[in-house]
C-alpha cells in the first residue's frame, strides 16, 4: 500500500521510497506494491478495514440507485447515459447476474479489492435488477474482509441476486 504524507516530500515504505503524488505513474504504482512487503500489505488491510472515512454501504448504494433510477441524481440525459454504461457491464458474470434466468437485464457496477495473503477486504457488487413485467429490484451486496476465495465470494452474491429476484417475481 502507498501512504502519502502531506506534509512531506516523499515517504519511507517497507524498503521503498515513495515518490511525492504527482510523481506517480502507473508502472511505480506497481512497482512499489511488487516489492512492499506481504506483512506490510496485511497490515496495511487490516487498516483500511477499520477506516470509517471513505466508505460506502450497500444501504447507501441502494438509496443513490434509486435516486439515479428515478430521475434524481443527474440530469435526463446523463441519467439515461449511465444506466447503459451500467447496462454493459461485463465484469463478473457470476456475481448479481450469476444465478439470474438467463437474458435478465442488470445494470450494475462490480468492486474489488486484492487480496492479501488470505484476506480480501471488499468484493462487491451493486445494481438494478429488471424484473419480469417491468419492475425494478436495486441490490446492492458487500462482502467484506473475507478469507474464502473468489469463486465463494461471487457465489454468495449471485446466490443473494437470486433469493431477492425470486422474493419479488
């Protein structure tokens, strides 16, 4: 993990030199989370994990879904823009679409975090479910700080997605 001080000009990591952030490019980027430590990394996780600042919920998610979904949040144009970026996502498929009848629509946004050793803070996914007959199901899953892997993690979402679609068909 890169920690910026602000009120320094670069930062000492495990056995790197942090250059200042608009040094950054993402070939150093890599560079330095290749050859940061795995304790340090495990550290650095469980940090985040206890961090309150920057952190979103799936009730959170689900609220601006549906401010986006009913014409709250952006304008028309915008608001018709998103829902097909979010429409054409292809990112994990066996996530909220993993169990879903086939040729069901969602538009929704995955998330992930590495995986560090055996911890991965955060697989997410977040989206709008079109039910048959024209309703809309907003769903948003987090799985968070979780040692199983990423076919389980995926799992339990597609496996929420379905108990919620068929909840409400």
């Amino acid at each position: 993990m890169i920690a910026a001080n602000a009120n320094a000009d670069s930062t000492e990591t495990a056995s790197n030199t942090t250059p200042p952030p608009d040094q950054w490019t993402d070939a150093e980027i890599v560079r330095l989370i290749a050859t940061t430590a795995q304790a340090t990394k495990y550290r650095a996780t469980q940090r985040f994990l206890k961090d309150p600042r920057d952190t979103a919920t799936p009730n959170g998610t689900v609220t601006l879904l549906a401010r986006l979904f009913n014409g709250e949040a952006l304008s028309k144009s915008s608001t018709n823009r998103l829902i097909e970026i979010l429409k054409l996502t292809t990112s994990f498929p066996t996530r909220i679409k993993g169990l879903l009848p086939p040729g069901t629509v969602v538009a929704h946004k995955t998330g992930s975090t590495g995986t560090t050793g055996t911890l991965t803070a955060g697989t997410n996914d977040s989206g709008v479910i079109y039910l048959p007959g024209g309703r809309l199901l907003a769903l948003s899953v987090y799985v968070k700080a979780s040692t199983k892997n990423d076919e389980v993690r995926d799992a339990v979402i597609a496996q929420i997605a379905r108990a919620a679609f068929d909840h409400f068909v």
